[in-house]
C-alpha cells in the first residue's frame, strides 16, 4: 500500500509540475483528465470522431471523421496538418517522432486489410503486412503497434510473434512469443502481452526480457507514458464493495505501473463496470 500512495501521489505531482494526464473519447470531445485533478475538454468537433492514435510525446492526437477525413490537432485543438487521401476503414495509427509519418493499421474483413506506412508530405502508402487470417480466427495482427525512437524501425505483431521491422532493408527479426506490443518513446523497452496474457518487457535490443506486474489480467495493451517511466493498462478486477454485481460481467479499471520499482495503482473507473 505504500508503493501505491507513493505512485499517485507522483503522478498528482506530476500533472501538476509536468501536464501528464490521461487521455479518453468522448463523443465529440478528447478528454485530458490530470491525475487527482478534473478533466480538461481540449478537442472539440461539430460532430463525431474516432481518436486513432497518440503521438509518442503525447502533444498530438490523430483523429478521423466519419466521412474519412483524417487530422492531426494538438491537445489544445490547434489543427496541425489535414488530409482526405487515407480513407482506410477501423484504422488505428501511430505517429512517428517526426510527425511525418504515420504507422496505421486497417481492419476491414476485405483484402486491403493490414498494416500500412503513409508519408504524411505526400500521401504516399506503403504496405507492410497483409492481414488475412482464417475466418473466425483473430491471431493476425494485433491492435497496437510503435516506432523506434530513431525512426527507422517499427514493432508490431502478427501471428502471436512480436516482429521488429527494419524500414530502410526491410528485414524482420522476431523478439518474443506475444501479442499488442508498444515501444516506450525512449526507445529501450518494448512492452506485449505473453501468450498466457501477461505483460512484459523486452529491451529493444533484447540484451533482457522480464515479466511484469504478476498477477494482473491485461485488457488490451500496454501505454506509455511520453517520459517513459509509466504504463498504463487496463484490467479485470473484483472490489469487494462490486461482488454483488458479478453476475452481469467482471469489472475493470486503468492503472499504472512504475517502470522503475514495478508499483502498480489503480488511476481511474467509472461506473459498475469500470472505465476503459
């Protein structure tokens, strides 16, 4: 318990000295909301929107409409760049450290489904990995992806193999057994999800490989805070004050987990079920 009082007590200060903070969909709003503080509404449309992706410093936010038009805002709404050329559908993207590339993937049950890389100067589109997997099954690509700090390689996975991708040779190199993988912004971790779904790091150059936060049953995958210090997941959990409600689903919340003495907190839920 103290670990943890010491863990928010942190990220309060740090939200305050610092801005770190979560971000969520709202309808047509992205929320920051400061840990121990209130939310703050920073993007705001005239109708609704699919936040795609978070740039790795956490001062962008990619964003697409439901007619297709994809921007990129900063947290203040300050609209960086706009364009109508990547229509993809279900996309889900990551910016590069540039900002001028952009790692998405596309989940359309049809043949361009994959994992594509656009050059954000010139709309252009490379294929990287073609997402075909047997109907029914869903072992292809998984939902999250990261760049390296330098730019020049990517990790995703495919196949429940955690694959590294060399941009300019385009060799790959598989690193572990897992799924959702996402590389810290510093460029020394990437954190998946084992087989059994666990998490886990593995330094980038996989010189070491642990499994963290025992124990704990991971929704999706595993965020980074800019500064590299934190993840933030979600999780499964049963408060005793919510076992009465257990028969309509189990309950989840968000938590953090400090990269450096492994203390894990719960930061935020909402409702009989938890938030997402």
């Amino acid at each position: 318990m103290r670990a943890e009082t010491d863990l928010i007590s942190e990220l309060q200060q740090k939200s305050e000295k610092e801005g770190l903070a979560l971000v969520r969909l709202r309808g047509n709003l992205v929320d920051l909301i400061p840990f121990g503080s209130d939310l703050i509404h920073c993007v705001r449309g005239n109708t609704g929107f699919i936040l795609t992706g978070i740039s790795p410093d956490g001062l962008k936010v990619i964003i697409m409409d439901y007619q297709g038009n994809l921007t990129i805002n900063r947290i203040d709404g300050q609209v960086l760049m706009a364009t109508s050329a990547l229509k993809f559908p279900n996309m889900q993207s990551w910016l590069s450290p540039d900002g001028k590339r952009l790692l998405f993937l596309t989940l359309s049950n049809s043949s361009i489904s994959g994992l594509y890389i656009a050059d954000l100067t010139s709309n252009r589109v490379e294929f990287l990995e073609r997402e075909l997997p047997p109907p029914g099954l869903s072992y292809g690509l998984s939902k999250s992806a990261g760049w390296s700090r330098d730019g020049t390689s990517v990790v995703y996975a495919h196949e429940r193999q955690i694959i590294k991708l060399d941009l300019g040779s385009r060799m790959k190199s598989t690193l572990a057994n897992g799924t959702n993988p996402s590389w810290s912004p510093d460029g020394k971790w990437i954190a998946y999800k084992g087989e059994d779904g666990t998490a886990r790091l593995i330094a980038s150059d996989r010189s070491l490989q642990k499994d963290i936060m025992p124990g704990h049953q991971i929704l999706g995958y595993l965020h980074w805070s800019p500064d590299s210090e934190y993840l933030m997941f979600g999780e499964n959990f049963k408060p005793d004050l919510l076992e009465a409600f257990e028969r309509f689903g189990s309950s989840s919340r968000l938590s953090v987990y400090r990269i450096r003495d492994g203390a894990v907190a719960p930061v935020y839920w909402s409702g009989m079920k938890g938030g997402s």
